[in-house]
C-alpha cells in the first residue's frame, strides 16, 4: 500500500513529506521510500506558529485561521510529493504541536491527564487531497494516562532493531528523544523497548543563532560557528541539574520547558563567564550531547553498541564530535547507514502509524514508553469524499 506520512517537528523548520510503500503489519513490516520532499511553511505562518508556542495568546478567530491555513500547507504538501509517483492510498498526519503538557501529579496527590495540541485538522487534508487520512495521533494514548509521546518508538522497534546490537536511536530535532531497542532475538523483547524525551535537541542552538543574526540565520550549519568555541563545563553541569533531566522516564517535553524564557535564563547565567559567541554556542551544542548522554547511562543497563541518529542534529558534525566523547564505547551512525532516511524518519513513522491504524487495526504506542495504562489505537480516522 502506498501511504503518505506528514510531519513538522518543534523545529518548526516545515513540512516533511514521505511517500511510502509499505507491506506486512508488525513483525514481518516492510517499507520503500519513494519520495521524500520538506516543504516549508509561508513566513508568516511559520512566525505565527513561533510565536503561539513561545506562549503569545490568540483569539479564536486568529486560532481558527492559523488551524486551517496549517492543514491547507499539510495538504498541499501531501499533493505536492505525488507528482509523478503513485497516488497514495492513506496519509498518516501528525500536524502541528503548538502546545504540549505532560501528565503530572497535582497538589492533593492524584494524576491529572496531559494535553497535547496539534493543528492542521485531518478532516481538511482529507477533503483537499480526496485520501482518506489519520491524524490526531497523542489523544488516545493521553486519555488512557500516557504522555502521548514519543509515538515512533513502536515503528523503531520493528523496523530497526537488531538481532545481537543494544541500539539507541536518537532523534535530534527541535526536541530530542530517543528509543533503547534490545536485541530482538531475546524472549519478550518488545516489553523491553524503551523511549523517552532525552530533552533540548536543536531548539536552544537554533534560538541563540537566530538572537545573534537577527534572525538572518535560523541554524548553525554543520556546527561550524560552534565548533570555533570551547564549552563551559561549569555551565552545562548546572544546567543538567534542571529536574527534567533526572525525572525517570516516561516523560516528554516541549518548547513550553526548552523554549525562549529558558534559553534567556540560560544567557543570564553565562554572563559570569564572559563567553565569546562561539563559547555560547558551543556549550549549548554541549547541553544537548551531555544531556543525552547523560540519559542514556542514567535510564538504560546496557551498554550501547550502535546510536542510530536522525533529525537535523544528525547533519550537525560538531555536535556528533562531542556526543562521541561522551560515548566512546558506542558507534555514531545515521539511520541512513542501516536504511532508513534520517531527513524523513519521522515522517515515515507516521506513514506507518495512519497504515497500521486505517489497514490493520494496529496499535501504535509501547505503554511502558509512554505511560499509558494499555496500548491503544492511535489515530482519528477522516475519509473525506
């Protein structure tokens, strides 16, 4: 079956696009990557996404019209990536996060449900594009007291672990997150995936970069400003002891933690230091490597064979460089070195949770990942005409 998968991370950097054909269900699950395009978003709706998430309100009018102009760029993408190729069957959406909120734990001790918003409404790209489409995917899994996230650690499972390898595969985008994949020739394997937000990926990088440019630059390319800098140790450890980094997982996280205010208390803190811009940029770069590190010996009790990177992080070799110094006994890879696009990897992932959910019936997330109390169908089902 040909299926689409549509994705725009916490980057917000555009639209991802995977045209995919996949077979099977779980165990025996297949795919092709016919083609993959990122489209990105008109300036002023990436400006006002930006915006919402860094917390400015809207009205109802002006959410509306952010909503509907967030599914007409989803749709056209999805049109867009088929020119040429085979009509798609099934397009797997997960829209726009411009609010996230994990589960927590109230003052009087009982568990309030988490909230996670996605625009870009499934029931529009169905109607514009004619292919029925899923969308909505965190709900079910938050309703049943997960976090509704990460969700491709189930899709990670089958179609990249390995058979003797402990793998990480590590996400670095906006936010990172990672999935532990235990070797699957081992009983029960499946129960022990694990997966989690490991916390900043790109996101603080790529704010720092854009307050120095004046927004004429939106990413340190290939981590070249960075690597001209030298960390400040004494920074990074203080802020590894932000509490999100030791909560046990499940846990996610967003721009509402890891967003502009905290990147401003950040830059507070660096001033005793008298950082050259490189230095700023450069422990940041080490914030994400550390912290990711960091996560892996606190919540894994293996050693890591390979770390499969994907997400603009894994483009960033400076940033790779130091993730290696903190892992010297783990190969760095890319998920383009096993077979699986590191650019479209997500997007993929979201092909296969809409096939699983339209097709098979399949459920898509890992309770022991996400929290919820059982496994749940993912996803809201929009035929359009």
């Amino acid at each position: 079956m040909y299926c689409i998968g549509l994705m725009s991370g916490t980057s917000v950097d555009g639209i991802d696009a995977a045209l995919v054909e996949i077979t099977g269900s779980e165990i025996d699950l297949r795919l092709n990557l016919i083609s993959g395009q990122t489209y990105p978003y008109p300036r002023e709706v990436r400006s006002k996404i930006m915006e919402v998430c860094a917390g400015k309100p809207l009205s109802m009018e002006e959410f509306a019209r952010l909503d509907d102009a967030i599914a007409h760029n989803f749709a056209q993408a999805a049109i867009k990536l088929q020119n040429g190729y085979p009509r798609a069957e099934i397009i797997g959406s997960h829209g726009q996060t411009i609010f996230h909120r994990p589960p927590k734990v109230n003052k009087e001790g009982e568990i309030e449900l988490g909230y996670s918003l996605q625009l870009g409404r499934g029931s529009i790209i169905a109607q514009i594009t004619g292919i029925p489409t899923v969308s909505n995917f965190r709900v079910a899994d938050i309703a049943a007291g997960g976090q509704g996230a990460p969700l491709v650690p189930k899709v990670d499972a089958y179609l990249l672990s390995h058979p003797q390898y402990h793998r990480c595969v590590q996400n670095i985008g906006g936010i990172g997150n990672v999935t532990y994949l235990p070797p699957h020739g081992q009983s029960n394997w499946e129960q022990q995936v694990q997966g989690w937000d490991t916390g900043p990926g790109n996101v603080l990088i790529d704010l720092a970069i854009q307050n120095l440019t004046n927004s004429q630059q939106t990413y340190d390319n290939d981590g070249q400003w960075a690597a001209r800098g030298t960390p400040c140790q004494p920074l990074v450890e203080k802020w590894l002891q932000q509490d999100f980094f030791g909560q046990v997982p499940p846990k996610s996280t967003g721009r509402e933690l890891f967003g502009p205010a905290y990147l401003e208390q950040c830059w507070q803190e660096a001033q005793f230091y008298n950082l050259r811009e490189s230095d700023w940029l450069a422990t940041l770069t080490e914030l994400t490597a550390a912290s990711i590190a960091q996560s892996y010996g606190q919540f894994i009790n293996y050693p890591i064979d390979e770390v499969l990177l994907c997400g603009g992080g894994s483009r960033n070799s400076y940033l790779k460089q130091r993730l290696k110094q903190y892992l010297p006994d783990s190969e760095i890879l890319t998920t383009d070195q096993v077979g699986i696009s590191v650019d479209f990897k997500e997007a993929i992932a979201f092909a296969v949770l809409g096939y699983w959910r339209f097709t098979c019936g399949v459920t898509g997330n890992f309770p022991q990942v996400t929290g919820a109390k059982k496994t749940m169908l993912l996803g809201e089902i929009n035929l359009g005409f």
